[in-house]
C-alpha cells in the first residue's frame, strides 16, 4: 500500500506500529469509504428484497380516509426504509405516467384496459353527492341520479373531454348542457367551500368525506333502491421489475 501511494502510512519500530501524520488523513478517509460501500450494499440489499428503494404511485381518489390511506399507513410501519413519491390526477394523466414508466402503480376506477399491464382488484365505495345545507334535495330519503338534471355540477379541473359517466353520473341522470358542469383548477376543500356557497353541487367517494366543511352533507345516490359505487384497482406495467412494487403490492 505504501509502495503504490508513495508515502509511509505507519511508522514501526521495535515497540509497534504507529500511523503517521499524513497516515491518519489517509485511514480516516479511507475508513469513511468503506463505510460508505457498507452502506450502499446495505442499501442495494434491502432494494433487493423490495424493503428499500423507490416507488411511485398515482391515485386520483382521497387519502383523508378509507382504504388507500390505511394501505399506506401500514406500508410506511412495515417498509419504513422504502422513499414514496406521489402524483394525484385524472384518470386519463395517471394512465400515461403508467405507461410511460413515470409512476410504478396507478389507483384507478375499475374497468381499465390498458396495453401490457397487469391489474389487482381493490376496493369499492359509494358515490355521494354533497349539497348545501337546506337544498331541496337534502331531505330526500332517496336521491337518484335524475334528480341532478337541472343542477350546475362543480368539480376540480380534470380533463375536458372526459365524458360526465367517467366522473361517476350516469348519461340518464347527467346535466347534459356543458354549461351545468364547472371544472375549477382548485383542491378538494375548496370545491366542498364552493358548494357551501350555494355555488353548485358536487361529486365525491366515501374516501372523501372526512373533511369537514361547514354548511354542506353528503348524500348517497343511485339508480335505484341500492346506491352506487365505484371501484378501484391496481394497475402496473408487467415489465416493471421494482422489488418495491411487489412489497406494496
């Protein structure tokens, strides 16, 4: 070692071995190395056996409660080493960031066909409407989805040209005038302030409905004596190769 750094890392004599100046420079940097490689096999180890690494996942559904906020809470106790990136959005946008490889799984509404991906079935949960307090329809017993026909629908800015059915109304029951549905680039909590304000009624899921706002109930709907619901599944690319995904999974 000497020999090839052309300096005397120890100095000896009779009574041992002692590092000399520039030595120590030397063993304390060459210490901090291997402690640094130990780390990163350490860390290509758990990457490895999907208990570090990266993932990310799409959803365009709620963390305030239900199922997804459970799944992701008990993956954080259990994979506590494993770094999550998020990316809430439309449908539409979750599906390309899938196929393009930007995020490794996609929480989207069941029925998806989507080119050499795989699925998992996951949950599903009510549609709700949420109204102003003392709307007419609020005191309903049952609400249907013909009962929204005259009214404005807020909702956060998805896509435009998705069709209403894909954000959860029925053709037979949905506001067939563009002018009854208003997209706002905004939050959740601010589409709920909107219809606290009289400014229209909304569309949310079960998972939605911890947030508590002022001035608004959520009601169920349907089509008939059973209210809706919509499920959720699991999508991923089959090519993806992520140890991460599969503990998630």
């Amino acid at each position: 070692l000497e020999q090839s750094l052309g300096m005397t890392v120890f100095e000896r004599s009779s009574a041992g071995v002692r590092a000399t100046k520039a030595g120590r420079n030397f063993l304390r940097a060459s210490r901090s190395i291997l402690e640094q490689v130990a780390s990163l096999i350490e860390a290509a180890r758990r990457a490895g056996q999907g208990k570090g690494g990266q993932l990310a996942i799409g959803f365009s559904t709620s963390l305030s409660t239900g199922p997804l906020r459970e799944t992701l809470m008990d993956h954080f106790e259990r994979f506590p080493q494993i770094e999550i990136g998020f990316l809430e959005s439309f449908q539409t946008r979750l599906v390309t960031a899938l196929l393009n490889g930007e995020i490794d799984v996609a929480i989207l509404k069941s029925g998806q066909e989507l080119r050499d991906c795989r699925s998992m079935p996951l949950w599903s949960e009510h549609m709700l409407v949420v109204l102003p307090e003392g709307h007419e329809l609020a005191t309903r017993e049952a609400l249907y989805w013909t009962d929204l026909r005259n009214e404005t629908v807020v909702l956060r800015q998805y896509d435009s040209v998705r069709a209403p059915e894909d954000l959860g109304i029925p053709k037979e029951g949905s506001p067939d005038d563009p002018s009854r549905t208003k997209f706002h680039n905004v939050g959740r909590g601010t589409i709920l302030d909107l219809v606290s304000m009289g400014l229209g009624i909304s569309l949310v899921g079960e998972s939605d409905i911890a947030a508590s706002i002022a001035g608004i109930v959520y009601h169920q709907i349907g089509r008939g004596a059973e209210p809706d619901r919509v499920s959720y599944s699991a999508y991923w690319r089959q090519d993806n190769e992520n140890p991460a995904l599969t503990g998630f999974l």
